[in-house]
C-alpha cells in the first residue's frame, strides 16, 4: 500500500489505528492529544500491516477492492494447508499471454498506471485499495499520508467470487441484507456456469473459478468451502459474516440434481417472505403507511426462521446426493428426499408465526387481524409447498 507519491491529506499516523486518539476521535483507554503519540520506525512497519487493506471511509458505491464494493469470497478448503493454497490459486485463462502471467508481478515490482484497464491474478492480489505514506521526523512517527487507492476495474472477475455476465458488463455476487450468508453460499457452489440470474433472464450466473477448480481436481466425495461476506456504508461496516458448507461434488457437477436443490432453498425464500407479510399484517391498519411496523419482531423471527432451517440443508443435501444420476426423471424419487425439509419449512414458518402472534393485543380487532393473516400464511405454504 505505501505509495512514493504523497497520496491523500496528511493525517495521524493513528488514523487508521482506533486505539489511540485522533482528530475528534474519543476514547477510554488513551487520553490526550493525537501530537503527544507517536511511533518508532519498527512500531510503523508493524502499523502499515495492520492497516485494513478495504478502504471502507468512502462514499457508497466508491470503490473499496479491485471489484468495489466487497463481494462474497469463496475459499475451498483441503485437508492441510498445501492443499487449500493450491486449491485457491487461479487456473490460466485465454485473458492473457503465458509472457504476461510470467512478467506482471505483484504492485510493488510492476507499478500499475493511474487508470489501469486490465491486470493479472498475480496483481489483483496486491492491488491497492488505498494508499500510504508514513512521515518520518527524527526518531518518531506522528504523521502519514492515507489516501484512496486505484478505482475497481469494470470487467475484472475475481477468481475467488461468483460473477453475473450480462449487457457486456461483470456484477459480483455481494452479501444482500436479511437472509444469512449460508443461503447464499449454497447457489455459490452448485449453479453452474449459464445459470439465469435472479435479477433479470438477461444476467447469467458463473461460479467462482476457484470452486469449478476444487470440485473437479478433489478426489472426494465431499469439497469444503468457506465463504466471507460483509456490508458496508462509508466507515461503518454493517455485518461481517462466515459460513461453511460441506457439498457433495457429485450434485455440484450433476445439473440437473443442483437445479432441483436450488428450488428448494427458493421455495424457503417465499416462505420466508410469505412470514414477513403475515407477521406485518398483525398490526394494526396492517402496517400500511409504516414501512417499520414490527421490524425488529420481523427480524428476529426471519432470523429465527432460517436458523432452523440451516440445520435442515446438509441432510437435504447427503439425501440428493444418494439419488441415481436420473432421479430427475422419477418424479417419486425426488419427492421422498425433500419432504423433510419441506415440512421443515412449513413448521418453522408457523412456529415463528404463532410465537409472534401470542404477544399482540387481545381485542376483537387484533384477533381478527390474526385471523386473516394466519389463514393467508396457511394459502401461501399450500401453493408453496404442495
């Protein structure tokens, strides 16, 4: 990240650094002025690698990686360390020459221009996010440059994110707001490449490359793969999430089985939704003019809803995985494996429901509005999941 060029203001040295005081930054530990702290050349060096590589104080949809906004990341794991490195290491591509992957290195050996149009996996894992440059006076550090660093590049896919391709233009697949990253990890490492994105039929879906790689090199029935996402807005980061899944490679490379297993996680997704409208319409007017009414009791019982399912995907899974290659073809087949998660769905909804509804007042109208919503909750699972 450290730049010859001053890049940005000069700030603290403790800018990026939220133990010690600076500017009008308050805190409990370290009392005084941002200029009564400093630090030694070695204290610095140590700094520079604990300075967060996201540049996340910049107005939303500024870039903030080599993408923008932070994607989910996809990190297929091995049985030791080797394993998981080489898993993750991008395969050669028709983007670039053998010349090119061999010579552009990492930043600090092959600088990039200011408007950089293309780069290499090589340097897409250094790519500067920000940038800085200490300010050394005597023995002590007190100051430092800390600016923006490159802009995302618009057609860049990263090897370790799923991509939509669609009016010749590259879409990331980022961590939505409401349901947990596991939801969206599942698609993450079964819809293939073509898929149809949920957004527009224009859009098609490609997985990350890293996971097509660990899926067909692993000698396994089962390929392992971490997922990371977060939301941001400026300086504030919203949520940071972790998720693990343990996916049968033989239902990841059959299309037809990953489709199916796809729909049922969109069948959870209406139910999901179908619980949201129905807890909404408890109150009273059924929320109409407020767009909060019971957010936080929607939230939790979302929250609480999917908790209870999550137990349910990996036995849904190991079911589809156990299916002949053409147990498409058998209607019986595929309605034996996921009845149980479909009654999951089902009980889970009505549990969230009714532990909401319990609470609400007990006058004519407030029954009444139980009434209604209840039943229109019940029409809703029977399209749904019959």
């Amino acid at each position: 990240m450290q730049s010859s060029e001053p890049p940005g203001e000069e700030k603290s040295v403790f800018d990026p650094y939220p133990l010690l005081p600076t500017g009008v930054n308050v805190t409990h530990f370290a009392h005084g002025n941002q200029h009564q702290h400093g630090l030694s050349h070695d204290e610095a060096a140590r700094l520079l690698v604990a300075i967060s590589p996201f540049n996340v104080k910049v107005k939303t949809g500024s870039p903030k990686t080599i993408v923008g906004d932070p994607p989910i990341y996809s990190l297929p794991i091995g049985h030791n360390l080797f394993e998981s490195v080489v898993l993750n290491l991008p395969m050669p591509s028709n983007q670039f020459t053998g010349q090119d992957e061999r010579s552009i290195g990492p930043v600090w050996r092959t600088p990039l221009s200011s408007e950089p149009l293309r780069t290499t996996p090589t340097q897409s894992f250094t790519w500067p996010c920000r940038f800085v440059r200490l300010v050394p006076s005597g023995e002590r550090i007190q100051l430092m440059y800390n600016g923006k660093g490159f802009r995302s590049l618009p057609r860049w896919v990263d090897p370790s994110c799923a991509v939509f391709f669609g009016d010749d233009k590259v879409r990331h697949y980022r961590l939505e707001e409401g349901a947990p990253l596991w939801v969206d990890a599942g698609p993450l490492g079964m819809m293939r490449e073509g898929t149809t994105s949920r957004w527009s039929k224009k859009w098609k879906f490609a997985r990350p490359a890293v996971v097509s790689t660990a899926l067909e090199a692993l000698a396994a029935p089962i390929c392992t793969i971490r997922f990371y996402g977060w939301r941001t807005d400026q300086a504030k980061v919203y949520e940071w999430q972790r998720s693990e899944l343990h996916i049968p490679v033989r239902i990841a490379l059959n299309g037809r089985l990953a489709a199916i297993l796809m729909e049922e996680l969109g069948k959870a997704n209406s139910v999901s939704r179908a619980l949201r409208d129905g807890l909404r319409a408890l109150y009273p007017r059924e929320a109409k003019g407020n767009k909060d009414a019971l957010g936080c009791t929607t939230s939790r019982c979302e929250r609480m809803f999917w908790q209870r399912l999550e137990r349910e995907f990996a036995p849904l899974m190991s079911r589809f995985a156990e299916l002949p290659d053409n147990a498409p073809d058998t209607p019986s087949m595929i309605e034996n494996a996921r009845k149980p998660w479909r009654e999951a769905i089902g009980k889970a909804a009505i549990e969230q429901f009714e532990a909401s509804a319990k609470d609400m007042d007990a006058d004519s109208d407030a029954l009444e509005r139980q009434v209604r919503a209840r039943d229109e909750l019940n029409n809703t699972l029977r399209k749904v999941l019959e």
